[in-house]
C-alpha cells in the first residue's frame, strides 16, 4: 500500500511538475509574443502573424506583416516587424546569401536596438572603425534597385533617414520616429 501510495504523490508531483513546465512554456510564448508586437505600430500588431526565430509560428495573422521578438543572440529587446520583402531580406542575410528584392519593403522596430554596425551587416560588436550605431524607434525600407539609395546620406547624425550598409546587398534605409 505504501508503494502505491508513493506511486500516487509522485503521479501527482510529476502532474504539477508537467503543468508549471507548460504553464511557463506558454507565459514565455505570450512575453515573446507581446516582445514581438512591441516593434509595431498597434494597428498592424492588432492583425500582425509573430513567429520566433527558428520559424515556429506562435500567432497567426492576416496583415502580411510577422513580428518577431528579439535576435536569439541579443541582450536588449531588438524585435522587429516585417513585411514579405522584408522577410526575404531577413533569411537572405542571417544565411548570408544574396538577397533579390522585387518591390519596396517595410519594417517596423519600435521598441529600437541595442546597436549594429552601419557599415558592416555581420558586425556583432562595436569596434573603432565599424561606425556603431544604436538607434531608437525607427522604420526600415528596402527597394528593389539600391543603386536609388546612391544619393542618400549614411550619416546617421544626420537628423533624418539614412542608408545602412551602403554597398552591400543588404543596403537599407533607416528612418528614425522619434
């Protein structure tokens, strides 16, 4: 009988055990969901898909747009929103490949970053000659043919948009909403 017993508080441990492992597994999912959305404006967060960074889809959408939280390798919230060209940009450069954009692209990062390069698209530190550049809330836009971008300025003091990572394929506009 006492064995049964054990074998019943330990069923039960093991249940509530199962259950606080679900219950943390989904207030994850909601806070990177809620990080996600933070990167949009609240009408297109209201209709917008949130999937993580390995693709998994944790709420579905109908805007177009899917919002991600912050970058697996980041410290401060980064999390961003994208479009269709948008995410094509995203695979292309976290695989490093070569990225074909078709139409103009928009991407929304509210909640700002904690930093990246403005010269050099993989740059994971600040160095002295990588031209860091942490920004605040902004929109981001790509176009089909960079070579538009050509008479834009790269300063990001400048006080208005600016082009990051001029001459790559990655080159984007970065348009700051104070």
């Amino acid at each position: 009988m006492k064995h049964l017993r054990f074998s019943g508080v330990a069923a039960a441990g093991m249940a509530i055990i199962f259950a606080a492992g679900t219950a943390m597994a989904d207030s994850s999912k909601e806070e990177m969901i809620k990080e996600a959305l933070a990167a949009a404006p609240p009408s297109l967060a209201a209709t917008s898909a949130v999937h993580d960074w390995q693709g998994n889809v944790l709420r579905e959408g109908s805007s177009g747009y899917v919002c991600m939280p912050r970058t697996p390798d980041s410290e401060v919230v980064n999390s961003m929103c994208l479009d269709k060209a948008w995410l094509g940009w995203a695979k292309a450069w976290q695989n490093k490949q070569p990225v074909t954009i078709d139409t103009v692209g928009t991407a929304y990062m509210l909640a700002g970053d904690g930093g990246a390069s403005n010269i050099d698209p993989f740059a994971k530190e600040k160095t002295a000659d990588n031209q860091w550049v942490v920004e605040g809330p902004h929109l981001m836009i790509v176009v089909p043919d960079t070579a538009a971008l050509d008479k834009m300025p790269t300063d990001p003091d400048n006080g208005g948009p600016y082009v990051m990572w001029k001459g790559t394929p990655y080159a984007h506009i970065m348009a700051p909403l104070d």
